[in-house]
C-alpha cells in the first residue's frame, strides 16, 4: 500500500504543480503568463524579475511533470519545495498561518508533501525505468 500512497502524493502534487506552471509559463488557465508573472516578482523585489520569471514558471511546469511521471522525483521534488517556501516567505509568512487571512497555510501542505517525496522517492509505479 506504501507504493501507492507514493503515487496518490506524487499524482496529487505534480498535477497541482504542473497546472500552476502553465498559468505562470503560458498564461492558460487565467494565468498572467510569464510577463505578468515578471511584473509580480518585480514588485517582490525579485532581479532581474525576467529571468526569475522564466526560471520559476519551468522549474514549477516541468518539476510537476517529473513528479507525476516519477523521473527524478526527489531532485524534482526538492526545487519545488524551494520555489514553495520562498513564495511561503516573500508573500505569505508575514500573514500569519490561515489561508482565510493570507496566510501560509496553503503552502505549509505543499511543502510537507515535497518532504515527503524527498524522503520517500517515487515508489514503484514509475513511467520510466531505470
């Protein structure tokens, strides 16, 4: 049962991640597509926010794919946990805790479940063998 609880934590947070990338990258899904993404970052203090821009829409697009497929899934993994603690950081933290008020509750969820696949890896049911 281990080997599918793996795969429900890698479908659930690869797909969650790999819509969110599309927005970010593409604009789909009422996203703001990578320019409108650039100009939020800016206004974060991000530099030059192009570039983080670009860098954050793939690394959350492509990290999510690799989650859901179970190819390099801890390093996958591990980058989305990074890009998930430093949105918790620069936008939530200072909120408080509850998603109701702002709050980093939202992305405290998401970052136990990047732990979790850090630690734990793929399971068996891969798309790829190695």
């Amino acid at each position: 049962m281990l080997n599918w609880g793996i795969l429900v934590l890698r479908l659930a947070l690869g797909i969650m991640f790999m819509a969110h990338g599309l927005q970010m990258a593409f604009g789909l899904f009422g996203g703001p597509g990578v320019k409108g993404f650039s100009q939020m970052l800016s206004g974060l203090g991000f530099a030059p926010a192009i570039f983080w821009s670009y860098v954050a829409s793939y690394t959350v697009f492509i990290g999510g794919l690799l989650v859901i497929i179970g190819l390099q899934t801890r390093l996958a993994s591990a980058l989305l946990l990074i890009f998930i603690l430093t949105a918790a950081i620069k936008v939530h933290l200072a909120k408080g805790f509850f998603l109701s008020n702002g709050g980093f509750e939202y992305n405290f969820i998401i970052a136990a479940i990047c732990l979790a696949l850090i630690l734990l890896g793929p399971g068996k049911f891969i798309m790829f063998k190695k």
